[in-house]
C-alpha cells in the first residue's frame, strides 16, 4: 500500500514544496501533498529555479491551505518550519506519526541576486538530504 506524506510549512512556497518535489522524484509510488497554515499566492520563483537546476519542476505547483486535508489520513505529516510545527492544527482524519525536519527560510535571505541563490541552493540542499534519510529509514519498501 502506498504511504502518504504532507509536509507542512506556513507559506507553502519554498521549503514544503522543495520536499514534495524531492520526495516525489525518490518514489513516484508516494502519496505526497504539501500545504501551508498561511498559504502564498504562488511558488516562489527562486525555489523553482534551484529545484529545477535538481531536474524537478515544481512550476506547475500551487500553495495549498492545510483545511482542505483535515479530515484526510495520512501516514505521515511532517513540518518543515518551526511556525508550522506551533500552529499545526489538529488532524480528524488518522495521522500515523508527526515529525518535525526544520529548515530556514531562504525567503528570508538578503543580499545580492547571488547570495540569496547561494541560500536557497544551500537550503534545497539541506532538505534534499534529510528528505533523503526520511525516506530510506521510514518509507522505502
């Protein structure tokens, strides 16, 4: 049976959406949707940039509020920043386990054009290999 994954963050722009893409291309037999307590408007075009410099296109992507999959079960529902992990609202539907793999916010970054990417490449990076050791040590079949 295939395992079902959301990733929480509160934006749902960057580093919830790096994870999805991330934990997609490792199994397509997964389940995964991410979701934010306090959605964007859109993926931030610099996530997508560096995901794609990865071979994941995440354009197509759209933040997703987390009420829409408060009655859905989910295997695992994982936050990927400390104000999800404080505001993540409560599950009707069976949730198997909550973790918390925290990231900064490369939204955040400052600087030159180069700096900020060099923030997000680093925190893609970040997510790419915690992501990666979720996955061998909790869903790999």
């Amino acid at each position: 049976m295939k395992k079902k994954i959301l990733i929480l963050c509160t934006g749902n722009s960057c580093r919830s959406q790096m994870a999805e893409g991330f934990l997609k291309s490792f199994d397509s037999g997964l389940e995964v949707h991410s979701a934010g307590t306090n959605p964007s408007h859109r993926v931030h075009p610099k996530a997508i940039r560096v995901m794609q410099e990865e071979g994941i296109n995440i354009s197509k992507n759209r933040p997703a509020n987390v009420d829409q999959f408060l009655n859905e079960s989910f295997d695992y529902v994982v936050t990927v920043c400390d104000n999800a992990k404080e505001t993540c609202p409560v599950f009707f539907g069976k949730v198997g386990e909550q973790l918390h793999i925290g990231f900064e916010d490369p939204a955040d970054a400052a600087g030159t054009e180069q700096e900020i990417l060099s923030t997000f490449r680093k925190v893609r990076d970040e997510i790419k290999n915690e992501f990666f050791k979720f996955y061998n040590e909790n869903l790999r079949s």
